[in-house]
C-alpha cells in the first residue's frame, strides 16, 4: 500500500515538472514578445521628459507673459509629468532587468560561466520569488531585510545560481507563510537576506523566521523527491538540484541551520572567479 502511494506521488510530481517545464518555455517566451513594448515605453518617457524640459525654456523665455497664479500652476503640472516620467522609466527598466534575468536562465547553456554581478542576480530572484508568492497565496505578505556589499562581477553559472537561490527563497517563503496560519497576531514573518565577500568567497545567506525543520526533514532534506508540502505544491526535487548546483557546478558549500519552530539560515558559499 505505502509503494503504491509513492508511485502515485511521483506521478504528480513528475505531472507538476512538464507542467514546469512548458511553463518556462512560455515565461522565455513571453519575456521576449514584451521587451520591445516595453523599450518603447522606457524611450518615449525619455523623449517626453526632454520635451518637459523644452516647454519649461519656453515659458521662461514667456515668464512676464504669464499671470502669476498660470505660471505657479504650470510649475505644479510640470513637476508632477517630470516625476511621474521619472517613475515610468525607472519602473520600465526594473521590468526590463526582471524579463533579461528570465530569458538569460532559460536561452543559458547548461553548465556555462559567465561574469556575473551576483548581488543584482539574487535581488531580482529573491523579489521574483516573494511575487509568485503573493500570487498564488491570498494576503500573503512578508518583510525582507537586505544586505548586498558592493562586489565586481564573478564567474559563476547564472541560470543554476538563479534556481538556487528561488528555490531557499521559495521555502523561505512557504515557511513563514505556514506559521503565520496559527501563529499569534505579534507574528511578524520575515526572510533576511545578504551577499558578502569573505576570504576569496562569495557568501549568500538567506534567513527566515518560519517554522523551522524537525530532525527528520534536517536528515532527508537532500534526498530525492523528499517534501513536507503537500502533493501539488512541491516536488521533492528544490534542494537536491540546489545542492547539486552549489557544491558540483561551483566547487562550494551549503550549509543550513534550524530549530523547530524558529526558522532556518542557508548559505551558500562559493569561490569567487573573476
């Protein structure tokens, strides 16, 4: 009875790993057809801000035309464009940044090095992963503390460090959502999350104030197609691949902490190829 369970659990896991899979495709996809409307509106902001610029010479070319309450008016007006055309293009360019970052992962050859700046990976993956959260987890909502040092591009595999580090933060974030279901109101979930240099190094660490890890989940938590979640919402497979990426395809560590109830810490170790 219980192998016929675990066949019938691998099935959907499997089932959920196609379904991943044409996902990405799609996602790549996507991330592809929107990038250029995109670039327009990053463009014609800028064009639009010049244009700003333009009108506020002519007006100062016209200031004694102009009854004062109309040019104090038009300062306001003008203010207000100039800031929200600043916003257009700043919020433009972080979903520029989101959509390389997807397609760099899925068009990324299978195990290739390339200078990266790490901190900027895994802010873009840390953020990515709090939305999809959010998305599928009604009044999901979390605080996350940042650390990043200022630290040149290294040669690591990006498509493989991205997935390593959505993977910790998916379970970062399935962890302080699952505590806040039955955790007093004074409960503030939050994932701390930092990027260091240390003796040739580059050090990763991602902390949550979840529920934490029994003894056993500690134990099996590498093994193959082992999950706490229930079938459907994770396929045993998160910290087998991140393990693989971080040890065999960087030649670093990963190491984790926790206690039952009061969250984890991972961290990722690798050495630092310029």
């Amino acid at each position: 009875m219980e192998q016929v369970e675990q066949i019938e659990q691998l099935k959907e896991q499997l089932k959920k790993q196609e379904k991943l899979a044409s996902l990405g495709i799609l996602s790549a996809g996507i991330a592809h057809e929107i990038q250029n409307p995109l670039n327009f509106v990053i463009n014609f902001s800028k064009i639009s801000d010049k244009l700003l610029k333009d009108l506020e010479e002519i007006v100062a070319d016209n200031e004694d035309k102009l009854p004062e309450d109309d040019r104090e008016d038009l300062d306001d007006i003008v203010a207000d464009l100039r800031e929200n055309m600043s916003k257009i293009s700043e919020h433009g360019e972080r979903a520029i940044s989101i959509i390389q970052g997807i397609l760099l992962v899925s068009r990324g050859k299978d195990g290739e090095f390339l200078p990266t700046d790490i901190c900027h990976l895994v802010k873009e993956y840390v953020w990515l992963s709090y939305h999809a959260m959010r998305a599928n987890h009604k009044g999901f909502n979390i605080t996350i503390h940042e650390q990043y040092a200022d630290i040149p591009k290294v040669m690591v595999i990006p498509q493989d460090l991205s997935r390593a580090v959505l993977n910790v933060m998916n379970n970062a974030c399935y962890a302080v959502w699952k505590k806040a279901q039955t955790a007093p109101e004074d409960y503030h979930p939050e994932v701390n999350v930092s990027v260091e240099f240390h003796d040739g190094n580059i050090v990763i660490k991602l902390q949550d104030n979840g529920e934490g890890m029994s003894e056993e989940t500690k134990k099996r938590l590498f093994e193959t197609f082992y999950t706490t979640k229930p079938i459907g919402e994770g396929t045993g497979l998160g910290m087998a691949i991140t393990l693989d990426i971080i040890e065999n395809r960087h030649g670093g560590k990963l190491t984790f902490e926790s206690s039952e109830g009061q969250g984890a810490t991972f961290i990722f170790t690798i050495p630092a190829k310029r």
